[in-house]
C-alpha cells in the first residue's frame, strides 16, 4: 500500500474479500484501528493492532518497505498465527533441550576426562609404575601415618639377590617378571596395618608389625 492507505498490489487469495481501494475507507476496520494505520503511514513506522471480521479475530501488521514510502499491509487469523507461535515454542523447546543435552555431554566428558588426568596424576606420584606397588613417596607418607600409633613396627629391606646377573642373563623382561612377582608375593603376605614399596631397582621397602628380630626374619 501507498503512504495515503492506497493499494498497489494485493495478494490473489485476499483474507478480506471486499474490495476496496484504500484501507483507510473501508468498512472492516474501527475508528481507533483507522487511527492507529493512518499514524504509521503518515510517520512511516511500524504497527501492529487487531480487528474482528465475521466473528473471526485478526492481527494486523504495517511494515515499511523503504521504497517510494511503500508500506507491505498483512491480515493474519489470529488462530493461525497462534498456531505459528506453538510451533516456533516446540522448535525453541527442542533446540533448547538439544543444546542443554550436548552441554551436559561436554561436562560429563570433561569431568570423566579430568578424573582420569587427576587418577594418571596420582598414579605418576604414588605409585610403581613396573609394578604397580607404592613408591616411597607414599610408603612415607602412609608409614608416618602408622607411626604416629605408637604401634610397634620394623621396617624391612629386601632385594633379589644376583638381580643384575638375571638381568643381563635372561633379558630385561624377565627381570621385570620377577620384580612384578615380588610385589604379588609381597602383596599376599601383608597384615592389616602392614605396608610395602619397591624404592629403587630390586629394593623393597617393607613396614611390618612388631619389633621381635626372629619373628619377623621367620615371616620373610
């Protein structure tokens, strides 16, 4: 439609079927409704307001093309475009539950990912990594923790005797065998209370309960 409420082109399937040459003399539209299109062309601005035609409710919107001061003039049923609005809601709802779904897989990710940093972390500073057995960063830790009991304890050092001489005669790998084998052995005879590490190379570091020299050369 022109400024002045004339039309220039009108749609081939109109919702109001009168036909009138100009929307501020026809007869669908109030007063108030007149009044409210009349500002807005006269101002070129944007309005959007209602009216009821054979019983029905419509939403009324002027737009400003930009153009020779053009106006683009649309009629919508009230219930159709009800209809629009529910279905952009469901779309927002599935977009919205899309987006918080991929926002809790990426934090549970990156809190699985952070357990296992944390887990490799404390297995680098606590733990042997050939056996598996404490390092003596934690046997110390752990054994000042027992001797703060008061508990009587002794603490044993053990090595493979001739351990170089299997190395360098059987190979590397069944030197290994047999340190991971010590850890088992040492591992299975441990007490309640009791602990063990290996320090370095074929040394084991053991916290055993009691202070009675043959009792505890008896147990090893």
């Amino acid at each position: 439609i022109a400024q002045q409420g004339n039309f220039i082109l009108r749609s081939d399937m109109p919702v109001i079927q009168e036909d009138v040459a100009n929307i501020l003399e026809s007869d669908y539209l109030s007063t108030g409704e007149k009044d409210i299109a009349q500002k807005a062309l006269a101002n070129g601005e944007k309005a959007f307001f209602s009216m009821e035609y054979q019983k029905v409710s419509y939403a009324l919107s002027i737009q400003p093309v930009g153009i020779n001061n053009w106006f683009i003039f649309c009629i919508l049923p009230q219930a159709e475009l009800a209809g629009d609005f529910g279905s952009i809601a469901h779309l927002i709802h599935i977009i919205f539950a899309v987006i918080l779904l991929m926002v809790i897989i990426v934090s549970l990710y990156i809190y699985r990912m952070t357990v296992n940093h944390n887990r490799s972390i404390i297995r680098l500073a606590y733990y042997d990594t050939l056996t598996g057995a404490y390092n003596w960063n934690r046997f110390k830790l752990l054994a000042n923790e027992r001797l703060t009991t008061h508990a009587p304890f002794a603490v044993v050092s053990l090595n493979i005797e001739k351990f170089k001489f299997i190395n360098e005669l059987f190979g590397h790998h069944t030197g290994d065998s047999l340190l991971i084998y010590m850890r088992k052995v040492c591992e299975e005879n441990m007490q309640e209370g009791e602990l063990f590490c290996r320090d370095t190379g074929d040394q084991f570091l053991l916290l055993l309960k009691g202070e009675d020299k043959e009792v505890l050369c008896a147990r090893i």
